[in-house]
C-alpha cells in the first residue's frame, strides 16, 4: 500500500491548488490511495457561511504586506467534489474524505457539532493544534513572552487536556509541531517524555493513532515529524496505527518522503505496517 494521507487543496485557505490536480498527481506518482485533509480551524477561523462574515488579517509574506482571508473549508462543496471526483477516478486511485481539525480545548464543542454534521461522510480526521488560546504558533504569537520550556510545556498540556475532551478523530498529526516553528532550536524530548507518553498512552487506550507527516523534510529539520524518539515510544507503548503524510498544499510535495518515513518505520523504529482508513476504521497493511 503506498497511501498518502495528509493532503490540502483548494478548499483549504492556506493552498490553491485544484482538488483534480492533486489526485492526477497521485495517479501519476503510482499512489493506491489518497486522503484529502483540508484545514478546519475555529477560533482563528470562521466557517463559509459564518453570517458574521469571515476574518481578514494583515500580515507580511516574502516581504509584501497582504491580507489573508481565513475560513474554514466550504464542507457541502468538498464533499460534494469528493464524491465526484471518487467516481471519476474510481479505477485509477482509492480517494478518502477527511479533514484536518486545529482543534484546542476552547473549540471543542464546536468541533463536536461540525462532526455530527458530517460523521457519514468522513473517512479519517487528524486532531492537530496550530494555536493554544487562538494564539499560532507560526506567527510566534504563542511562544512570544515566554521561555522555551514554557510554550513547550503549557502546549503538550494543551494537547493531553484537548485530547480527553474529543474523540472523534483518527490520528494525531505532527505531534511535535513547536519543532518546526521554535526559534530557539529543538527542545529536548526528555524534557517532556513524562507528558509525551501520557498523550501516547491516553491515544493508545481511545483506539489512535498517530502520523508521520514527511514535510519535515521540505522544513529542514533534521529529524522526523513526530521523531523518532517519540515513534519508538509509542511503538514500545503498544501503539499500533500509524498513518503518513506529506501534509503537501501544491502538487510539487505530495507523496514526498512518504517511501522514506515507511522505510525508517520498518528499518529503525520496528514497526511492519501503516494504516489507511475507511469510515473512521483503520484498515492495516504490510509496509
């Protein structure tokens, strides 16, 4: 099975990349199966058809000042292109319905009503946190004001507390996230290996799983994403599913890395098998 399974596209607001042309691209990079993930992030993000209208913020990108309008997926037209573009291509490539939620423990309940909206149309969610208190991570608004064992500390908290509050999801995505975004350089592991393993434990008992998403490569960083350290540890915790993803928001990255993060699980961590999912069930196969 070669799957990739974190995918943005135009229904994300951070990519404008057509759905179509992310699936052409899968078919022609030989995957079996893909998972379209595109962002929802209430907080920082209101929904399409919020009547209070959507969130523009002023921000600066490679050097020009632009505003950026912030929404979250217009979920009737993803899935209603999902279920197209299914059958269009049913005999070319395997296409799963998912969403990323950038959930926090001030969201959930709203993440609790969008998924009761839309239970019967989901394959697979990811439960990621882009911000703890509406504050982002890659703007540093979060770690501003703060030492590097704060932001660490108070976010890996943020997660475990988040993660006993919801349940409907499938996998926790880039769990060391703060890596790719911390200025001051890699935190130690050890020093947050006693609150790591407690999030791995908690997943483990609720049925999850965790990813590795291969844009760890496109960011530079010199280990993966989650690292390896905390692969072995949820392996050595008995954490059995594990999905891979390039987390690719144009066609260049995706499936990028996805055969290298398979050969580490298999040759370094000891883990056999990925997992893709169907109707928010993990179905196993041999690396």
């Amino acid at each position: 099975m070669y799957a990739d399974y974190h995918l943005h596209c135009e229904y994300s607001d951070d990519s404008n990349e057509p759905m179509e042309n992310q699936i052409r691209q899968a078919i022609a990079s030989d995957l079996d199966e893909m998972c379209f993930t595109d962002h929802v992030d209430y907080g920082i993000k209101r929904d399409w058809d919020d009547p209070e209208g959507i969130i523009i913020r002023h921000a600066v990108e490679h050097g020009k000042e632009v505003d950026l309008v912030l929404a979250n997926v217009n979920y009737p037209k993803y899935f209603a292109a999902l279920n197209m573009y299914q059958k269009k291509y049913a005999s070319s490539i395997s296409i799963k319905k998912g969403l990323e939620f950038g959930i926090q423990s001030i969201t959930v309940d709203a993440y609790e009503k969008l998924y009761a909206s839309y239970q019967d149309d989901l394959d697979f969610v990811l439960f990621s946190m882009h911000q703890v208190n509406n504050l982002e991570f890659w703007t540093q608004d979060f770690q501003k004001g703060k030492i590097q064992k704060e932001y660490n500390d108070e976010y890996y908290k943020e997660i475990y507390q988040t993660m006993q509050m919801f349940h409907h999801y499938s996998c926790l995505t880039h769990l060391d996230l703060l890596a790719r975004y911390d200025e001051n350089g890699i935190y130690p592991f050890e020093n947050e290996k006693d609150i790591i393993a407690e999030i791995l434990k908690y997943a483990i008992r609720d049925g999850k799983g965790i990813e590795i998403n291969t844009s760890s490569w496109k960011y530079g960083l010199k280990d993966t994403q989650p690292s390896r350290a905390i692969l072995k540890l949820y392996k050595d915790l008995g954490g059995k599913i594990i999905t891979v993803g390039s987390d690719a928001h144009e066609t260049k990255y995706l499936a990028s890395h996805i055969k290298d993060a398979y050969a580490i699980l298999k040759n370094e961590i000891g883990i056999n098998e990925i997992c893709t999912f169907d109707h928010m069930q993990p179905i196993f196969h041999k690396i």
